[in-house]
C-alpha cells in the first residue's frame, strides 16, 4: 500500500453539512461574528432562578424574551461553542431574522466541537474520486456498459447506477469485498475554527437573474477560499493506494490522479460556457502542480459533478422527465454584494 499526503486547498467556497441548522435562539451576531451558544453548558450552569424564568418564557409561548435571556447570558465565552466570520449579505438578513427557524437557519459545517476542529471528511474525497474513476472506466468500456446501464434503465432508473458500476468495475456489488475502490483509504481534514464563513446562497439561472426560490433564505457555513482574494487555511489529507486493488489491472496513482483531473476540469469548463456569469474569472487554474489532484465536493456541487461521462442525467420531478446535459440553475455563495462563487471546488497539492 502506498501512502501519499497532500495539502487541501479550497478553491471557491465549499459547504459539507450533517443535516444539522441553528436556529436564532442558538446563535447571536456579534459585529462581523456569528457566535454559536453552548445550550447544553448554558443550561446546566445556569443558576435556578435565571433557569426557572426561561422554562416560563417558553411555556408562555414568550420566545423573544426567552431569547434575549439566552443572548445576554451568552456574552461569557464559557457558553460559546465557537465564533465564525459573517458576509455582510447574510449579516443583514440573519440580524433581522425573527425567532421563526426557517427565517434564520444556519445550515453547519462538520465538526469536531470537542476539539475545536471544522473536520473535511475523507469520505466526502473518497466519494468524488471513485465518481472520477468509474466515469474514465465506463467511457473506456461505453460498448459493453451502454447496452446494459440502458436495459436497467426501462427497469428501475432509481437503481441503474449499480449496473453501471459494476459494468465499469467490473464486480458485483453483493460481494463488496471485491469492490476494487474499497481499498482506497482517505483521512479526514482538520481545519481551524477560522477557517470558516457564514455566507448566503443565491439561486440563479442561465442568464444570472435570480431564481424565485430567493424568497428562500438559505445561509450556510462554508470554508474560505482562494475565491475570497487571499491565500485561505488548508489542511493536510492522506491518501492511500492498496496494489491488491485491481481494475483490469492494479490501481495505480497515475491513472487515479490523470482521471480526477480529466473528470472534474472538462466538468468546470462546462460550468463555465453554459453560465456567464462565472466566466472572467479562475475560479479553477488551468495548471497545477504536477501530481495535485482537482475535485469538486461537498453540497452545491449539483448533479452532473456527480454523474457519469455519456450516461449523465439528471431528473425534473416535475416535469417527470430527464435533465440532459447541465441544469438550467447555479447554487452560488455571496462572497460579496458583487460575488456570486460556485461552491465545491478544491485542490489537493502533494506535498
């Protein structure tokens, strides 16, 4: 098994969530700050009676007041779990933001609030390199996979996409031990509390008109990036190769890294030419060092940065019917008033 470390770089604006949001009663602004508030530590220290007017507020259904409680005593860093930096458009909204959740859900980065550590998990890196890989495969193999992911279609589309890989693959995924991608193993990144900023998506389509979805606030918890004008904080990854893997031929670091980069560049240059708006700037550098791998991970990536050279599409439930090519949105991070960035995209330099 061979070993290589590499320096994540985040590009643009990257967002990998739990699912989990804090509502207004869980968090306060603080100037150019958003300060999440330990509940749990508040709840616990707090003395009785300060205690007791709270559980009355909330009874009474007095949840502004009971918010305030919450906020002023806050102010102690003990009850803090960590601060992060805040764009000026999420600040306007989220400080007029009533106790409603929808209002003001912040939606939150993974971390390790034990260890004060905002955590880049090697299962999201894992994911896009194997979606890499099996595409460069199945483009090789188009003669015998298309026929057979095209059969499994008019059966089930919902579960296509395990013919594909195992046509591509070459295994049968009822014997995951024999998945030849099993054997590549990622680590997690550890960034600083810093290393983040709560930003709002804007929602626009092909022409950079904002989509009706905007009545829609979302604000997220997204890293800092090259796309914010200075060099941002990035963390060490190691990734490792087992030589028992075997894809006709054992999987090696060359044909790993040559189809992350293929894969991914030809889907920003895409990106590009179907949404001006993105156009003008490098978001993406047309080179790099040698052996550094492009991926794009994380939510906002949007479907074809997840899908497979000649069998990509996507699904309109509305309409009941395929996407073909590229959607017809972007999901896009107000870095700025004048900044709209496309989420997702990183590097991994070898260090």
């Amino acid at each position: 098994m061979e070993e290589r470390v590499f320096r994540l770089v985040p590009l643009t604006p990257v967002h990998i969530g739990t699912g989990e949001t804090i509502a207004p009663d869980e968090y306060f602004l603080q100037g150019n700050w958003l300060v999440r508030i330990n509940m749990h530590r508040l709840l616990l220290d707090w003395p009785p009676v300060q205690r007791r007017q709270f559980e009355q507020f909330i009874a009474a259904n007095r949840l502004d007041e009971a918010r305030k409680l919450v906020h002023a005593a806050a102010q102690s860093a003990q009850f803090q779990s960590y601060r992060a930096r805040i764009g000026e458009p999420a600040r306007r909204e989220l400080q007029n933001a009533s106790p409603d959740r929808k209002s003001g859900e912040v939606h939150t980065f993974v971390r390790n609030l034990h260890a004060g550590k905002v955590i880049v998990p090697g299962s999201a890196i894992k994911g896009a390199i194997r979606t890499a890989v099996v595409s460069v495969l199945a483009h090789h193999e188009r003669s015998s996979v298309g026929p057979a992911v095209k059969e499994a279609l008019q059966k089930n589309r919902g579960t296509a996409w395990m013919t594909l890989e195992e046509k591509a693959l070459g295994y049968q995924r009822r014997f995951t031990e024999q998945d030849p991608l099993r054997m590549v193993r990622v680590s997690d990144g550890e960034l600083p509390p810093e290393a983040v900023s709560v930003d709002r998506v804007m929602i626009v389509n092909r022409g950079g008109q904002a989509s009706q979805a905007q009545k829609i606030q979302l604000h997220v918890e997204r890293l800092l990036s090259r796309a914010d004008g200075k060099e941002p904080p990035s963390c060490d990854v190691r990734i490792a190769l087992d030589d028992r893997a075997t894809v006709k031929s054992p999987l090696q670091w060359d044909f790993v890294i040559e189809s992350c980069c293929y894969f991914f560049w030809k889907r920003h240059r895409e990106e590009v030419e179907n949404f001006p708006l993105l156009a003008g700037r490098s978001w993406v550098p047309s080179s790099w060092p040698q052996g550094s791998i492009l991926l794009r991970i994380g939510r906002f990536s949007h479907f074809e940065s997840l899908s497979v050279d000649e069998f990509r599409s996507g699904w309109n439930a509305q309409r009941r019917q395929p996407i073909q090519g590229m959607g017809s949105s972007r999901s896009l991070c107000m870095i700025s008033n004048q900044l709209l960035a496309p989420f997702g995209w990183v590097l991994l330099e070898p260090k």
